[in-house]
C-alpha cells in the first residue's frame, strides 16, 4: 500500500487539496453572486444601504450557506482529482507499478480528512461568529419586524419593540422550565429611544411568564437622575411566551462545536429539548467522516482508466446523483434524530 508520505502519496494529497480550493473558490463565487443579486433586490429603493452594508452581509452569509454544501465541494473536487490522473494514465502507471486501488485512495482519504477536522475545528467557529454578524445586518433590513430573539448560552436576549420609537431589550442569566412556567434568573430590562439612548433600566432577581406579563420580583427601577425605585414586584407586558421563545433559540448552525456542549448543558438544566443541538454536533463531530465517504463515491465512477475513452459526462451524471442521495440520505436521519424518530 502507498505510504502518505511517499512522493506519490505526497502529490496526490497535493492535487486534492488544490482541486478542493479551485472548487471552494468557485462556489463561493456563485453563491456570492446569488446572493448580492438578492440582496439588491430585497434593497432596490433603499438609499439609506451602502455598498459597503451589502459586502457585509454577503460576506457574513457565505460560511453559513457554504457548510451546507461542503460535501459535494468535496466530492466534485476528488472526481478532478480521480479524473485528471485517469485521463493522463497516471492511474493506469500506478496500478502497473503493483499499487492497489486502497494505495490510491489512502493519501486522498487523509487529505479529505483533515480538510474536514480543519473546517470543524476552525472554519466553524468563524461561520458561527459570523452567523451572529448576519443576524444583525438581517435585523436591520427588517423594518417591517422590530421584534428580534436569541438565545446564547449566557442565557436569553430578547429585543422588543414597545411602539413610539421605544425598544426595551430582555436580558436573563437563566432559564427554567417547571409546569409549563417559565422562569427566568437575573433579570434586566433596558428601555432605549429611537436614539438608542437609555430611557430606565429594570433589573429583577427573578421572573415567570405568564399570559404574557413577566412577573418581575425583588425589582430595581433606575432612572436617569433618579435614585434607584426599589419594589417588592412589578407585572411588565410583553409579546414574548413560552411558545415564541421555544420557536426561537438560536439556530444549531450559529453555535460553535468547541461551544455547543456547554449550550446543550444549559438548556438540559432550563428543561428544554436539545435533540437539534446534540444532533448538530454529532453531526460535525462525524463530519470528516462523511466527506471520506463522498471520496470514496466520487472514486467508483472517476477511477476508470477507460474514461479517456468517453462517458464522461455520464461519470460526473452517475457520481452527483449518488453524491446526492448518500447526502440526502443523511439529511434525513438528521431530521428522524431531531424529531426523535430513531431510539
């Protein structure tokens, strides 16, 4: 079997890896274009957004939609890389030379491999983070919608409009779920104007949702040259519920791997259901896993010496579509595993 650090071995993780970079570059190119030309048109009319907000958000929006598509990148850059050397014969030479088909696919395997350890380990936590930038240029192109929601695992953000330009932005340090009663820990609610200027500040010990009231205990009422209004409790509307919030926890893709154990921990203890958050990171902990998968489909319909021949448009056909269906396949059990179909 080729050793991974011999001169063949070294050459063909060299060629995966630049076929893999060529694709990622192309792709990325093409989402960006779909995406600018969307974003122009969600914005035609509006003066107000620069040039420079647009980059922005398609810049920010990139690794998000990227992650969904990384293991056809992978795919489609090991059939260049299988067909290029099919098509110069250096495949039919190798196997002369007494290489097994395995001693070709070794170096491609652990090249793929680490490109999937790397993308977990570090282009992750970058998507997450910019995941959250997105969230934010996105809240500012909704107009029509002032009400934002989010869930970290430093607890819950809630940002609610209150009418006449006033916005009171929800804070707590904790969460627990007890007979459908929602209560919250740490509580602080900060009333700001159309200036983002701070009307008063209310900072509670402890609260419970309840029919849309949040009953604040132990309250704290700070106004700007005021003293502090200290009261035993105090009923403040909102349009948040237990529903609404469930409906609203940050989305699994916005968590970085190195911090979704800590998130699943905290919302196991609040009561809530962390099936998506555990599946999201079993689902990248198996990652480098499924993009050796997609090289070994992409090796069954590219590793063909008779390829010089023709068929070559029904190789690329014949590997997307089975490409597809091992991704769609597992898509699926993500979705059963989510929804707690699979024991």
């Amino acid at each position: 079997m080729m050793k991974p650090n011999s001169i063949l071995g070294s050459y063909l993780i060299k060629q995966t890896i630049l076929s893999f970079l060529y694709v990622l570059a192309v792709i990325c190119a093409i989402i960006m274009m779909f995406d600018m030309i969307e974003i122009l048109r969600r914005t035609s009319g509006r003066h107000e957004v620069s040039v420079g907000f647009l980059l922005q958000y398609v810049i920010a929006k990139l690794p998000e939609t990227v992650d969904k598509v990384i293991p056809f990148i992978v795919m489609v850059a090991t059939m260049i890389t299988f067909w290029k050397i099919s098509k110069t014969n250096e495949f039919v030479i190798i196997r002369a030379a007494g290489v097994s088909i395995w001693g070709v696919l070794t170096p491609v395997l652990l090249a793929v491999f680490a490109i999937g350890m790397f993308w977990v380990a570090v282009i992750n936590p970058i998507s997450a983070k910019l995941f959250e930038v997105k969230e934010t240029l996105s809240y500012r192109l909704k107009t029509d919608n002032p009400n934002a929601f989010l869930f970290s695992n430093k607890g819950l953000w809630i940002r609610e409009g209150k009418g006449q330009d006033v916005v009171a932005i929800i804070n707590a340090n904790g969460l627990n779920l007890q007979d459908d009663v929602l209560w919250l820990q740490d509580v602080s609610i900060m009333e700001t104007d159309e200036k983002m200027q701070v009307i008063r500040r209310i900072e509670a010990f402890v609260a419970t949702l309840e029919d849309g009231v949040l009953n604040l205990k132990d309250v704290r009422i700070y106004k700007s040259g005021q003293k502090a209004e200290i009261i035993n409790s105090l009923a403040y509307p909102t349009e948040m519920n237990l529903q609404r919030i469930k409906d609203n926890f940050v989305d699994p893709e916005a968590i970085s791997i190195w911090n979704l154990p800590d998130t699943i921990r905290f919302y196991e203890t609040s009561g809530f259901s962390v099936l998506r958050y555990q599946m999201r990171y079993l689902s990248l902990l198996a990652l480098p896993f499924l993009l050796m998968a997609m090289v070994l489909v992409a090796g069954i319909f590219s590793l063909k010496a008779s390829q010089r021949q023709g068929g070559v448009l029904w190789m690329i056909i014949f590997g997307i579509v089975t490409g597809f269906a091992v991704y769609f396949t597992s898509q699926v059990i993500s979705a059963f595993g989510i929804n707690a179909y699979i024991p």
